[in-house]
C-alpha cells in the first residue's frame, strides 16, 4: 500500500469552537428562560464562558475520561457543557429530564458520573435521586429559577472566579465526548459513547445541502432536547455552521414556539411529530397568527412524521417539512426523506409519499434490510425486514457493555426498526420490531394504519398496537384522540381507512384516549397500551370497529 502524505488532522469538537471564535464571534446564542424573558450572548461570550467553564471543572478535579452530567433544558449554559467538557478531554453526559428518578438513579450510577450540572428549576428531580450516585462528588447549579441550594456551587459565581483562556488539551480524535443512553423501552437502559471523530463527521454532514442543510445565515431552534440523542447534534453543526441558536428553555409549547419562530426570526426548527401537530393545530385555528416567514425547514424525526401533516404544513401555511430518521446509536441522523432531482418531476401525490417515508441514507451511514436468518432482502418497496446499519457515527458496541446482540459478526447495528427498502434506496419503517402485529401469520403495518388515521380531519393522534384475539393470536386495535371540539365514530374512522388497505389490516376496535401514552422521549407507548387495552377484544363490551 501507498500511503497517503495528507496531514493527520483530528477531527475534534475543539475545532468547531476554535472556529466560532475566530470567524462568527458576534453571532447570537439567545436562550428563553423560565420566566420567559430573552436571554442574549454572542460565541465571543460563549467561547470565553466554555473556557472559564473548563477551568472550574479542573479545579474540581475533572480528568480525561471523567463523566460528567447535565440535568438540564435547551439553554446556554447546557451548550457551554456541550464544548468544555469534551474538549477537556472528559465525557459531558446529558440526563433525560423526563424520565423517573430510579431510570436516572441507574444510568447515573451505570456511568459512574463524578460531577453534575442541574438547573434550579429542576433540583427536586435531582434531590430524588442524585445523593444516592455515590460516585457523585459536585453538584453545580445553573440558577435559573433561583440562587443555588445550601452545599452546592453556583454555576455562575464558578465562572465569574475563572479566566476567559484555557490551554485546551491536543486530543486524538477518537476520545470519548459523549455519552446518551438509550430510553431502554426494551430492558435497561444502553449508553452510547459518542467520540470528538464522530460527533465531527456528524455535524459536517448534517450541514450538506441534501440532508439538514445548515448554513452560516441560518437562526436554528432546536426544540429537541439536548438531553436525547445530544438534540439531533444541532448543538455541534449549527456552531459548526457559524449559525445563530435559539434556546428554547422549558417552554415547548406550541404557543411559545410559535412566538419564538417569529421575533427570532428562525429558519430551521427541529422536533418530535408530536410537537408539529400541536405547531399545525395551532396555526390552523389562527392562520394568520404568526409570521412565519423566515422559517425554511422544520426537522421532524424520532417517530413517523404523518403525510398528512407535512401536507397540512405545505398547502395550509407554505411551511416545508424535512423527515429523518436515527437513533441515539447513529448519533443520531440516519436517513433524510428529500426527493431527489431525478424524482422532483413525479406528481405532487407521489411526491408527498417519499417525503413521508424516512428517507435514504445520508453519506457514510450504510443500510440494509435482512430477514430472520440475516440474509439481505430485496429493495423492492415490499419486503419487509429488519434494518441494520452501519458508518463512522454509529455505535459499534454499548458503553455498559451490555446489548451485544445488536451487533452483527459482519459489523453491523440491528435497529430493531422493521422497514422496506426500495430500489431508489427510500425507507420506509412499518413498525419496531417489539410493536409488529402480526395476524393470523401476516403483518400488520402499525405505523401506515396510523398515519392513514391521522389524515382523518377529527383526529389529532392515532396509535395502532397489537390486542389480542382468540382466532388471530393478535389484531390491530387503534388508540386515538380527537381534536379539540371534534369527534368520530367507529364505523366512520373505520369508512376513512376502507379502500386504502386490505381488508385484514382494518383495527378491530377504536379506543377514544384523552391522551395517548408516551415514552420520555415522545413515542408512542405501545407497551402501555397493551397493557391497560390488550384484553379489549376478549371483552364482552369490546367497541366494534
Ligand atoms: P429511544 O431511546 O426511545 O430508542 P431513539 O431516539 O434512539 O430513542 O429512538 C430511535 C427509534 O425511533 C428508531 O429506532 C425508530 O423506531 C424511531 N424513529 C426515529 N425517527 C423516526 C422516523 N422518522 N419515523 C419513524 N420512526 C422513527
């Protein structure tokens, strides 16, 4: 082999706040704050405000390999962990805010994080199981809502005693940077080491024109926590970027949001589809309500994003939707649903269904779809199977060590998404693999019944999980809820969705929900439902459908 004569250049997070600083440093990070007020700083503030940061840390004895974790919203100091941390050579670990004190009392201890970083707002999560990690050794406050608690440090007051220039450490580019687990809806939860190399080579192709199409003119508000898969990266390419970042603090509101898009003049919002029918809800009761017309793309991900939602976007409110997939393994950006030009003459309908699957891959992550035995299936559009992936952002093994049977011997991750494949290379998930129904021996596509339902002008939300049956082992059953003021009857939801499937995949029964139950990072909670409705159809009373 001939070598290459290139420089060995790492590829780290230090970089991208070395850029910052050198070429935007007026650029804005603003932050919302609990009490709605607007928070504003520049990169020059926070590059400085990263580097006191770093010094207060290794004043508390934070070494190379350390974790340490955020108990915190989307806001400027979260950021400012984001980059000191792994840029010190030690691990920033986010904790999801929304999960139960005892999820969070075993991932802390799993990680064996040594110093924690919690808003005020949230120190009663924290009280409830944070002086049990006995590896624990600081507790910082960021006084949002207050001063700090009695023995913890202030946030603020540490960084006010710091300088503003700190002799960041020369690392090699596979160092650890961050760690995220996973919510564990299938047994304990998984941590995902993320490296300096990976988190790069994410934000650099998240920032291409054909997947997230971040640019230096653009305002981007990620409404995705940065405690789930580290907010989509957003963090890391809209600095990368040279992008100005809009924080949106506690209030996830659609009302709030919405108000934001428009004084901050956002161009790129990313979020759950949850989020986006509440935004869509709210736009339509008040069209003309907002301005939105600085907005370019709003991101939707982490659950199917409904064709009739982006529609309702593009034709009611001229706004466009980008639909990716990923997971907290990948990083998490896995696949975008743009149309590629050689599609952009299909018609409008055909158009809108390939912005509604989940896309083909972006560049360096690697898809495929294999059955039972792991034999490669067709990309046909039709055959259904397992998604594997592979690239230099996904995970290659689990922090805890744990979970090994997700990898294959040929180096591949099991999502545990089942999905079609076409010959364009678009996906299309049908269900996760622990949500399929299977009836009578056939499969049922939980997630194409519920989009399907979701077009219905009554419903705001429809869940489709797998109830029991005496005759079929299992049918499909649908969970929905109405929006406000509105309603549906069994026999009508059941007429919307005649015609468009075969007659074997038609929900036995409708459960009308005020609310549709939901994991701490915005799923469907199909376990739940199962739960407290899978006996609906041996019951006596079941509503027909
Ligand atoms: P969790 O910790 O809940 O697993 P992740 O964010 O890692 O959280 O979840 C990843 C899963 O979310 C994927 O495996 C897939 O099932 C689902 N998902 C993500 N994006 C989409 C999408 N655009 N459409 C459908 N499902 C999605």
């Amino acid at each position: 082999m001939l070598t290459g004569q290139m420089m060995a250049f790492p590829l780290t997070i230090t970089h991208l706040w070395q850029r910052a600083r050198e070429f935007f440093s007026q650029q804005e990070v603003v932050s919302r704050l609990p009490d709605k007020s607007l928070h504003r700083q520049t990169y020059a503030d926070f590059a400085a405000r990263t580097a006191r940061l770093a010094h207060a840390l290794t004043r508390l004895g934070v070494g190379p390999g350390d974790r340490v974790a955020t108990l915190c919203w989307n806001h400027r100091q979260h950021l400012e962990a984001y980059y000191a941390v792994p840029m010190m050579g030690a691990v920033v670990h986010t904790l999801n805010l929304r999960l139960h004190p005892s999820e969070l009392l075993y991932i802390a201890r799993s990680a064996a994080d040594t110093v924690l970083i919690v808003d005020r707002s949230l120190w009663k999560l924290y009280e409830a199981f944070g002086p049990q990690v006995e590896s624990l050794r600081h507790v910082i406050v960021v006084p949002d809502t207050g001063p700090a608690p009695g023995e913890t440090l202030d946030y603020e007051s540490l960084l006010a005693a710091e300088s503003a220039e700190y002799p960041w450490p020369a690392l090699e580019e596979n160092t650890a940077a961050m760690l995220c687990y996973t919510s564990g809806t299938t047994g304990n939860p998984k941590g995902v080491l993320y490296s300096h190399r990976s988190t790069v080579l994410h934000a650099l192709v998240s920032c291409m024109t054909d997947t997230l199409s971040l640019r230096q003119s653009d305002t981007v508000l990620p409404v995705v926590p940065m405690f789930h898969a580290s907010a989509w990266g957003l963090p890391y390419s809209a600095v990368l970027a040279g992008a100005k970042l809009v924080m949106p603090g506690p209030h996830l509101d659609a009302i709030s949001l919405l108000d934001l898009m428009e004084t901050e003049k956002v161009t790129v919002a990313a979020g759950v589809p949850t989020l986006w029918l509440g935004i869509l809800a709210a736009l339509d009761a008040a069209p003309t309500r907002w301005n939105l017309a600085s907005v370019r793309s709003m991101i939707i991900g982490g659950s199917a994003a409904p064709a009739s939602m982006i529609e309702g976007f593009a034709t009611r409110h001229h706004l466009e939707v980008t639909h990716a997939w990923g997971m907290t393994e990948t990083n998490p950006l896995g696949t975008v649903a743009n149309v590629k030009h050689s599609l952009a003459g299909r018609s409008p309908e055909e158009q809108l269904h390939l912005r509604a699957s989940q896309g083909y891959a972006v560049p360096f992550v690697e898809t495929r779809h294999v059955n039972d035995p792991g034999l490669a299936l067709p990309r046909d559009g039709h055959t259904f199977g397992e998604l594997e992936v592979r690239g230099p952002w996904v995970a290659a093994s689990y922090y805890s060590g744990d979970g090994a049977d997700r990898f294959t011997a040929d180096g591949w991750f099991k999502t545990g998404d089942v999905v079609t494949l076409d010959a364009e290379g678009y996906m299309r998930i049908t269900d996760r693999a622990k949500d399929v129904i299977k009836s009578g021996g056939e499969w049922i596509s939980s997630v194409a019944l519920e989009n399907a339902l979701m077009s219905h002008p009554a419903v705001l939300e429809a869940a489709v999980f797998a109830a029991q049956h005496p005759t079929w082992t299992e049918r499909p059953v649908a969970a929905v809820t109405f929006k406000p003021g509105q309603t549906a009857t069994p026999e009508e939801l059941r007429a919307h969705l005649e015609g468009r499937f075969a007659k074997f995949w038609l929900p036995d029964a409708y459960v009308v929900l005020a609310q549709i139950p939901r994991t701490s990072t915005g799923k469907f909670l199909k376990t739940k439902l199962r739960e407290d409705h899978g006996d609906i159809l041996l019951r006596p009373s079941a509503t027909p459908g």
